[in-house]
C-alpha cells in the first residue's frame, strides 16, 4: 500500500469499502482497472487516462475507477511541471467528470470523486483560487451525500469543512457531518479506518473551541487504536503547540493525498 | 521540509557559520527603536482618496497604497530629509527639512512641492533622484495620473518641468525607481502600475479590478523611460521588453542579480506572477520569470534587494499575504549564483507577515547582517470583519464578475486584516531570522505602507520612517546600544550616474566581506537613504573598500574611516572622512 502520508482520503474510502459502497462496482471493471495499472506503472499517463475515462463512461459509480483516473491525471501533471502540478492539467479531471455526473444523476460516487477532482487542485492553485475549488467540492460531496448518505461522503465533506479557517465558521458544519459518520461507524465492528473519525472529529471540536471533548473524542479514538501516530500527536500536544500540530495538518497548501487505493489493499 | 541543494547549503553553512563569524557574534545587541514622530515634526496624517458614486467605497479601499516616504539630501547639506505623499484631492504633500538633531521643518510651500492630489489624480509615491547631474536632488511624484517631476532649483526651490519632461502617458503608478539601465551615465526611470491606464475617478468603464484574483492578467505593467539628458526622458518600454506586461504591479526593486555590471530588474505583482528580468546589456532585457523563479500565483507587494547572507549574491525580500485566511508566506529569493534563486523564507523564518506591504533591510544593529523590518494591515476599522461578507457576496457567488467595481460589497465600517503587529527580524550570521519587534518596539498596529530606512542624525544607528495609510506616520529613532562599528559611504559619480545608483561598495572587516549596492527607490512606497550603512561588528578597520561603478571603473579605496561618512567621487577616491 502506498502510505505517503496517514490523510483522510484514503481512509475514508477504507469506509466506503466496508459499507458495501465499492465492492459490488469492481468486477465489472477490473480489466480496465488492470491496464490502466500497468500505463500508470509505465507512467504512460495518457494510455492510463484513455482507458479510465473509458471504463468510467461504462461504470460512473466505481469509486475505484474515479480514484485511479484522478491519480493518473496528478500523476501526469507533476511528472511534467514542477511542484505541485500545472493548474491547467486538473481542468481535464473536472471537465470529465461535470460531464459524467450529468449524464449520470445518481452516481453518487461519480459526484465524490468530482469533488475529489477540485481537491487535487487546490495544492497547484493560488489561494484565492484555492477558496472557490474548495467551495465547488463542498458542493459536489453534498450532491453524493443528497444522493446516498454514505458514511464515507459525510467523513469527506466533514473533514473538508475542517480546512476552512474559524472566521469563515464553518467547523459546526463539519463537526454534524461526522458525528452522523461517528453514528454510522457505531453500529458497525470497529474497523481500522475508523481511527480518521476520532482524529477528524476530535479536531472539529477544538475548532469549536471545545478542547476537553476534543480530548475525550482522541481519548476514546486511542482506546481502540493504541498504535495511532496522529492520535497520539493530539493528546502529547497543548495550547500553541497543539494549534501549530493542526494548523500544519489542515495547511490547504499541502497536498491532501487522495489516492484512495489503500481500501483495496486493506483488509 | 525537502532539502534541496540551497537547502543542504544552508544546512552546512548552519554549522559553519558560528565559527566564521564567532568574532562578529560577540557585538551582537538587542536592537532598539523609540517612536517620535510627533516630537520629530514629521507625524503627518495620510488620506485615501474619498472618491465619488457607488463605488467610491471599493476603489478607496484598492486605491489605499498610496502613502509614501522618500529620503533624500535636497539640500546638499548631508543630512538626509523627506518627503512625504498624502492621496486625497486637494491634500498637500510634504516636504521636511532635516535640522540633524531629530527635529524637521517643513518647507512644502516655500519647496513649492505641495501640488499632486488633484480631482483627476491621485498621489502614491515619490523618489529623489538627480536626473542632470547638476548635484541637486531632483523630485518625481508618481500619481494614478500622469507624474510630476520637479528640477531642483537650489536654495531650496523646486520647478515643475513635468511638461517638457516627456512624461506625458498615464498610468495608474504605484510605484517608481530610478537606476541607469544602460550605464550611459544619466539615471533612467521605471514605473510601476497598479491599474490598466484608465482614470479611476471618471471611471468610464466599471470592470477595472482584477480579472482573475491569482492569475490576474489587466493590470498595468510597467513603462521604462530612458533618460535622453536635457531633462527630456523617452518611453522604451517595448524597446526594452517589457511591453507584454499586464500584471498589477505594486513594486519594482534593482540590482546587479548576476554580477555581472548591470541593473536587472524584480517585478512585485499583486494578483498573479512576479517578473524578473536580466539586463542584457545592450538596453534590452530578458524575462527569465519561469527558469529563476518559477511562476506564482501570490500577491506580490514589496521587492527589496539585499545580499542579507554574505555571500557576494544580491537575494530579493517579496512580501505577499500570510494571514488567517489566506497562507500564502512570502518570498525571501536566495540568489543561486547561476541566474535562479530558492524561496527559503520558511527556513529563515521571515515567511509569514500577515498582510505584508513595505520590507526594508538595515544593519540596525551594526553586526554585518541586514536585518528586516516588514510593515504590514489593510484596514484598521470596526470590529466586523469584512472577509466572509467579500467570501458571502462576492467570492463565492456564481458568475459573480470580479472586474466589475459595482459587484465588490461595501466595507464601510469593517476591518480587513487590520491591526496587525509590524515584524521585526534580527538577522542570525545570514542562516536564519529572529522575529523581535516587541522588544524592539516597533510592533505598532498600524495599517503600514511605506518605509525610508536612513541614520537620519548621524549617530551610527539607523531610523526608520513608516507611513501608514489613512493614519499618522511613525518615527522610530535607533536607539540600539551595544551594537557594532560602522562606516557610511557617500558616493558621487563622475563618469557614472551622479546619484552613482547601481555602483557596487564591497568591504571586508575581520575576516567578513559585505557587498551592498545604492538603490534607488527598492521597497515598496518608500525610498532609503542613498548613503551606504554598513555595520562592521567588533572590527576597528578595514582590511579593503572597492566601488565598483556603474561606469565599469572598479577602484580601491585606501583610508576609509569608521565611525564616520566616506565621501567618496568617482576616480577621485576618498574626499572627505
């Protein structure tokens, strides 16, 4: 599994995997799933993009598909411009994809990697541009939320709302799209991707100002992920040192890494 | 953090540097500054211009970088005086003379400098330069208009030659620098515009603001004049190259970037991509934007110049908006020494100003090392804050129009990245900064633009003048004790510029070797003194002084004095001590 960084796109797909989101999507596909792995391991980035938008046409609602197709697409762009990837060469992604979802009303997953496509963006845009991208993913997780309420959609747009600074007050917003997650996730056994809620949820209460249910929340996380870095990072840290932690952690010039292949690896 | 290969450099310079520069260290004090402005006669008052019609609230607000200071010796009597802008029709600007004990007068109306701010045209910066080396420091005052240059007459009176000057095209300038381009022994002028050449306050069309808040491509570029002799200046703006430009320009800054005895050029723009542009020597210039820095997306505000680490190389100080909002850091441009340069102001901890305008380097404290002062705040106002009402109702509305004036909501009583403490940075032996402004007491909260950085008495230690906008003006008088030896350098060209802009002064003192060069106007809205400061530590002499002229005569100065001023005149040597 690629683990770049410990980011929140990766686990929420876990859950998207485990509420039955994905798994019935794969068969259909796993031929073009398969040449498009091996262009991307020859990083023939178009053959790989060729194939997923292909493969996409015939199956808008695999997840998996739209998650390898917006990789090739980053992949693609950092490959051939420095830093963060040519703003311009994101445009495809979310061209693509405002088509299919168009063509497509009820693919909720389509209308999450849509999103997902404005994320990729956001790290090679300017910061003014960066606030719109943001909006517009807002948006698009809210359409695949109206669509299915899944727990993966509401773990995304929650944690999105965590990115937008205090003064914009969009942290309630957040902080009630994860606690429907947290509920989802209850009734379920616990699963190792469930650790990201407790982080996530935990830094939406301190968003609120609320630290001590932030503690308790990163308590209760490390109580059934003792091995957990980014819960550990939260409860070893106070004050300005735990505000600079999640300051860099939500940075929206840091690239959230939205390679949601580790669902397929995890089990 | 990647290490990249400058990064690594500093890494090894990091555990270098202590022993290189262990003698300096022990000069090293706490830098100090006393506010007294008020007590100084120079507390001005600046006001944005109050325009008419609905959307006199928005283009106030875009039009209040218009406060700005220059230093310079009108008077030839050695001391440095200034010149303040104010913005709003009708208002005068300033002129003070310099008594030498911290005390000025002003002399505005008997200068006869006041004019500027008329229903049509709106003051944002001003520069001294002597532009017919007649050894009288010339005024040009750069307007949303056309500029205004006034000949110095002697006796303390100025003559308007606007007219027969050639600088007859508008332009929405913010700001302007002189520097000889060409080396042809007369100072050239460039200006810097913020705005498409279109009056504001006639407006005839609404859709004047930035196109793209990032990418912003209706700007106002920049024009370059050549300076013919006779007073006449002639526009090479496309000759030169930089015709292309439509960026916002909001500040220029010079310097010899690749060594190699010519002035290039760095382009601040807010609203998109800064430009850098190497000089080729044979009047033209080369933009290498994309190979030395790569493009940006960032508000560009401020291009000082400086070599703040030593090593021979001028690096550039851009500052941008690093605030709640919006993380964008600012750029501290370390000169590669092959025509590109790395940001590492993360690393050297000058990345986050808030919303940064004017940034100054000075050895306040005499060690050797350029330290930083960086002004910063947009609008200082009530308590409601005008960001999610700009998010809300424009940002964030569908097909919402950004050019169009008439789209952008009402501030009216709002604060916009207001009260912002100024910083401070103490320059660590060139590896790192050290933010120190509330024990240097120069963290004031107002909303900053302009600075003049010049040792205004004399005494060894730098003072800093600080304009602010629709606020009174700060003096901070040096005060640092403790600090190191130091020498000032007056230098007169001959051949070369008699400004002598450009001209390249390297000193070495125990074991340190400092490059500076004599700027002409670097920094946003705001011009430092033309006499080279250079703190030298502990050292009690120099081991050499060489100017480098921008004639190309490279000479050897022999008897500099420390603690002093060495007028120095090209091909003459040392004059006086």
């Amino acid at each position: 599994m690629r683990m770049r960084n410990l980011t929140p796109a990766k686990w929420l797909l876990s859950g998207a995997l485990l509420t039955g989101l994905i798994v019935p999507a794969f068969a259909a596909s796993e031929a073009e799933i398969a040449k498009a792995e091996a262009a991307m391991a020859a990083k023939d980035y178009n053959t790989a993009i060729t194939v997923l938008e292909a493969a996409l046409q015939n199956d808008p609602d695999n997840i998996r598909l739209g998650s390898d197709y917006r990789q090739a697409i980053l992949r693609k762009s950092v490959a051939t411009y420095k830093k963060e990837g040519n703003p311009v060469d994101f445009d495809r992604c979310i061209s693509f994809f405002e088509k299919l979802v168009a063509g497509h009303p009820n693919a909720s997953m389509a209308y999450l990697n849509y999103g997902f496509c404005h994320v990729d963006k956001i790290a090679a845009a300017g910061s003014i541009t960066q606030v719109l991208l943001a909006n517009t993913a807002l948006t698009q997780f809210t359409k695949s939320i109206e669509i299915k309420p899944s727990w993966i959609a509401l773990y995304t747009r929650g944690n999105s709302y965590l990115y937008w600074p205090v003064i914009f007050g969009k942290a309630g917003l957040g902080v009630a799209d994860l606690e429907r997650a947290y509920a989802m996730q209850k009734s379920e056994p616990t699963r190792a991707y469930h650790q990201r809620l407790y982080i996530s949820l935990g830094d939406g209460y301190w968003k609120q100002d609320n630290i001590e249910k932030a503690r308790a929340m990163w308590k209760e996380g490390i109580s059934k992920f003792p091995d957990s870095k980014q819960l550990k990072a939260r409860l070893d840290r106070k004050d300005d040192d735990l505000k600079s932690y999640i300051d860099d952690q939500l940075d929206p010039n840091k690239r959230v890494d939205t390679d949601l292949h580790e669902i397929w690896e995890a089990k | 953090m990647k290490l990249s290969p400058t990064g690594a450099r500093f890494a090894l310079a990091a555990i270098a540097a202590p022993l290189a520069v262990w003698g300096w260290a022990e000069a090293t004090a706490t830098i100090k500054f006393t506010e007294m402005a008020a007590k100084a006669g120079i507390q001005t008052n600046h006001h944005t211009r109050v325009f008419p019609g609905k959307a006199a609230d928005v283009l106030r607000m875009f039009t209040s970088g218009g406060s700005s200071g220059a230093a310079g010796d009108y008077d030839g009597d050695g001391l440095d005086d200034l010149f303040v802008t104010d913005s709003d029709n009708g208002k005068p600007n300033h002129l003070f003379h310099n008594n030498g004990d911290m005390t000025f007068t002003e002399v505005t109306d008997k200068a006869g400098v006041a004019k500027g701010n008329d229903p049509k045209s709106i003051v944002a910066d001003a520069l001294w330069f002597d532009y017919d080396n007649d050894g009288k420091e010339d005024l040009l005052v750069a307007r949303f208009g056309t500029p205004i240059l006034y000949h110095n007459e002697g006796g303390g009176k100025f003559k308007d030659v606007s007219a027969g000057s050639g600088f007859t095209r508008f332009g929405n300038t913010i700001a302007a620098v002189s520097f000889d381009y060409d080396n042809d022994g007369l100072t050239d002028v460039m200006f810097g515009n913020y705005f498409k050449p279109l009056n504001l306050i006639e407006l005839p069309d609404p859709h004047v603001l930035p196109n793209d808040l990032d990418n912003a491509i209706n700007g106002g570029g920049v024009t370059l004049w050549h300076n013919d002799g006779k007073g006449k200046f002639t526009d090479v703006t496309d000759k030169a190259g930089f015709g292309k430009l439509t960026g916002w320009t909001l500040d220029l800054g010079h310097g010899d970037f690749d060594n190699d005895g010519d002035q290039d050029i760095y382009i601040a723009c807010d609203y998109g991509t800064d430009r850098i542009f190497f000089n080729n020597g044979n009047g033209t210039f080369t933009d290498t934007t994309e190979k030395s820095i790569g493009f940006d997306t960032r508000k560009g505000m401020n291009a000082e110049v400086t070599d703040y680490d030593n090593d021979g190389y001028l690096d550039i100080y851009v500052t941008n908006i690093t605030d709640e909002y919006m993380k964008e850091c600012n750029m501290l441009w370390h000169n590669n020494h092959d025509g590109t340069f790395t940001d590492i102001s993360k690393e050297t901890n000058t990345c986050a100003t808030l919303w940064g305008w004017a940034a100054k380097f000075g050895d306040f404290d005499n060690d050797g090392w350029p330290d930083l002062y960086v002004v910063n705040g947009l609008r200082s106002a009530g308590k409601e804050n005008y960001i999610p009402v700009l998010l809300n109702n424009l940002l964030l509305k569908p097909g919402m129009d950004f050019t169009d004036v008439r789209n952008w909501p009402d501030i009216g009583g709002m604060t916009w990245s207001g009260y912002q403490k100024k910083k401070m940075f103490h320059n660590l032996a060139g590896q790192t900064f050290k933010e120190i402004s509330g024990e240097a007491g120069t963290d004031n909260e107002m909303d900053g633009r302009g600075l003049s950085v010049a040792d205004f008495n004399h005494d060894g230690k730098l003072d800093i003048f600080q304009v602010n906008a629709d606020q009174k003006a700060i003096f901070y008088k040096g005060v640092t004790e403790g600090g190191g030896n130091w020498a000032q350098f007056k230098l007169t060209g001959t051949k070369s510029n008699r400004d002598a802009i450009g001209a390249r002064i390297t000193v070495k003192a125990a074991g340190l070797t400092q490059m500076r060069e004599v700027d002409g106007g670097n920094g946003y809205a705001g011009q430092s003194s033309k006499t080279v400061h250079i703190g030298i530590g502990k050292a009690t002499k120099f081991d050499s002084v060489e100017i480098r002229w921008p004639s190309g005569l490279v000479e050897k100065i022999n008897g500099a004095a420390i603690g002093k001023i060495n007028k120095i005149t090209e091909g003459k040597g040392l004059q006086t001590k």
